[in-house]
C-alpha cells in the first residue's frame, strides 16, 4: 500500500515524485516506468532547449509554466552540478511576410514578461556571420541542457528520499474503488491511495484505462533531426529558430546548439505510425488502427494534408530537409547532415481534429492525469510539479 503512485518515469513524472518527497516527507511513494530506464522517450529524445516562453497565449499554463519553468531549470542544474548554458535564441526572418510575423512574435514576448532584442540584418550578419535572413529577435533567456541527465538527478534524489522506483512494468488497468486505487501491471498488482499519470504518449490510453472516458486521442509526430560535422560547431553562437507559422503547433528546423558542444538540425513533424515510432517503417497496427477510426484524427488529416505531405516529402528526401536549413544558413551541404536520433512528441487532438494547444490536467476523485504535456514540457516539469501537488493537497486533502 502507497500513499502515492506516480506512473511515468519522464521528467514530468520524476518532477512529481520529487515534488511530493520534498512536501510531504513522510509519505510513501512509488513511480512506475513501463521502460528498463528512465527519460526513454520525450525526455532523452528531445532537442535539450530551456524555452524562455516565446510563444504562447499569455495567461496560459504554457506561458506560465515556461517562465517559471526555465528559472527553475536553470536553478535545479545550478544546485545539482548538470552542466546548463543561456546562450540566447535569434529568431530569423527570411521572408517579409516573417517580419510581420515577428513583430507579433515580439509583441508575446513582451507580454509574456521576456526581455527581446529586435535586429536588423546587419547586426543579425555582425552576431552570426553564417546566418542570413531580413532581421531577427533575438531573446538571450533560453538555454540549453541535457534533460536525460536532469531526469537521472531528480531519480536519484527520489530514491534518496526513501521511494521506490518500478522499471519495466506497463500499467494495464487502474481500478477505482472507494478510498483506494488498484493498479495493475504486466508482473504486479498494487494499491495506493492517490494517483498522478505523467504518461506521455501513453496519456490517453493511462486515461482510458482509469475510465475517464477522454475526449481526445494523442496523436505521435516523429520529429527527425540531423547532426552536424564536428568542423561545424562553430557555425552558430546561439540557437537560430525560424519564424513559425502561427496556424501550426510546430516550431519549424531549426539549429540547435547542443549542451555536449556540436550542433544538431531539426526537427521537422511527421506522423508516426507508433507511439514510439521513431523509424519510417515503425508501426503499431493495433494504434494506427485506433487512429484512423478516431474522427479528430481524419479532421485533422484533411485540414492540414498539404502541410503533412511537405513533412513526409522532407523527411523521405533529405535535400528537400536541407532546404528548409539553407533558407537562414545558405552555406550548409548535404554531406553536412549526418543522421542523429529521432523523437516522437505527444500531440493532444480533439474530436474536431484541432490541437489542444496548452497543458491539459484531468481527475477523478483519487487521480490526477497529465493528459496533454508537449513542448515545453521538459523546460516547465518542476512547476507542473509544483501545481500537481497543489492539486493534489486540495483535492485529496493531504
């Protein structure tokens, strides 16, 4: 018997592990990780970038979360000696449509309480002398990090602290019933008094399982990424983003400066036919299946087919990738993209195929479910953490 059980062992999950340690030190805790490791997916598998909150609704949870998130990132890598950088983002306009985008880009940041800085191409050509575009802003609070290292400081600080920690166990079914919940898994079966679900990709079928009945599907976008060549480490002095289409939850290829010193490219968005579908040819029958019949999924299909045809062609065809590189970085060659690991992000989407664009928490009277949680996710897990816990003190009067 537990006083609590998490399920997840991302960078959300052990956020809330160690959240409820560090409030209530007392309790008993177990996480639960249906993978031999923990951070397997979106926490290992990310672009390791500190978002500053650049772009969203300000007063969302993602804008809230983000600013606090990177401020406490930043802090925790401090405190626990994970090697952390603020080396600022630019993002570039290369087209003038860009630039009236980047004025309302701008314009956000500002609301969302970030320091900007707006660039004409001469002082853009001045800071990167190998980026070429028609102006850019430049915002110097993001960073970069290993999240997969920040994950196995927050484990060990659980462990520290008297949980347990259960590897390679893939919850089935959680049954609620009266003052306790059963959760069943492939080789056990537990009771805890509460629970919070931080299971990513696996958010709806955790919900499913718990029978609340969601009203959304995730859908899995596998994002692919290049590395470059070690003699290319130099080619930015800041993470160079492009100008993102507003009407698209994506952020676009951008460069990425990366905390171990080389420099990927990515990633671009294309469907996965798996929740963790990180090659072309990896696929789930059984989810796709489920996809297919989900009519948020067909909805979404059809509003946004050209887009997911220009995705599948970039990611088939890899000068057709280097072209979207070479709109702010003309002076980069196919031979420089070497092939780096993939990831898949967890994409909420509703009945009427639209994104579910903030975070999304739902409960039952002993659960809370993280249920949408993409980017970013891994910059803002401490104070999800942190607003989990306060959910869960007044909710089930702890």
């Amino acid at each position: 018997m537990f006083d609590l059980v998490v399920i997840g062992g991302g960078i959300v999950g052990l956020a809330v592990a160690m959240e409820a340690l560090e409030r209530f030190p007392n309790m008993s805790v177990l996480l639960i990780e249906k993978e031999a490791q923990l951070a397997a997916h979106q926490t290992g598998r990310n672009s390791g970038v500190v978002h500053a909150g650049v772009y969203y609704q300000p007063g969302s949870m993602k804008a809230r979360f983000c600013k606090e998130g990177a401020s406490a990132t930043a802090e925790f890598c401090r405190g626990n000696n994970i090697a952390f950088e603020q080396c600022g983002k630019m993002l570039v306009a290369t087209t003038p449509i860009e630039l009236e985008r980047m004025t309302a880009l701008q314009s956000r940041c500002e609301a969302n309480g970030l320091q900007t800085e707006r660039l004409d191409r001469a002082e853009l050509t001045r800071r990167e002398p190998n980026i070429e575009g028609l102006g850019a802003v430049f915002v110097p609070a993001t960073g970069i990090v290993d999240y997969g290292l920040v994950a196995a400081k927050m484990a060990e600080k659980i462990l520290g602290a008297g949980a347990e920690i259960a590897l390679g166990h893939d919850v089935k079914v959680i049954r609620e019933e009266g003052a306790l919940i059963t959760v069943e898994a492939d080789r056990m079966s537990i009771q805890t008094r509460n629970l919070i679900v931080c299971a990513g990709l696996h958010a709806d079928r955790m919900a499913m399982a718990a029978n609340l009945e969601p009203d959304f599907r995730i859908i899995p976008f596998r994002g692919e990424y290049f590395r470059l060549p070690d003699a290319k480490n130099n080619i930015v002095r800041h993470l160079i983003y492009p100008i993102p289409d507003p009407a698209l939850p994506f952020l676009g290829v951008h460069l990425t400066k990366m905390i171990g010193g080389y420099v990927t490219v990515g990633p671009n968005a294309v469907l996965a036919f798996a929740k963790e579908g990180y090659r072309l040819y990896d696929v789930e029958w059984p989810e796709l299946l489920g996809m297919i019949g989900y009519s948020g999924f067909r909805k979404l299909v059809r509003a946004n087919l050209k887009f997911g045809l220009g995705e599948i062609r970039n990611s088939l065809f890899k000068r057709s990738y280097l072209s979207l590189c070479q709109r702010y970085c003309p002076q980069l060659r196919i031979d420089d993209l070497l092939r780096y690991r993939a990831g898949v992000r967890a994409q909420a989407v509703l009945k009427d195929g639209t994104f579910v664009h903030d975070f999304l928490i739902k409960s039952t009277r002993r659960s809370l479910h993280v249920c949408n949680a993409p980017s970013p996710a891994a910059t803002s897990a401490i104070p999800i953490a942190r607003e989990l816990l306060s959910r869960a003190t007044e909710r089930f009067g702890w």
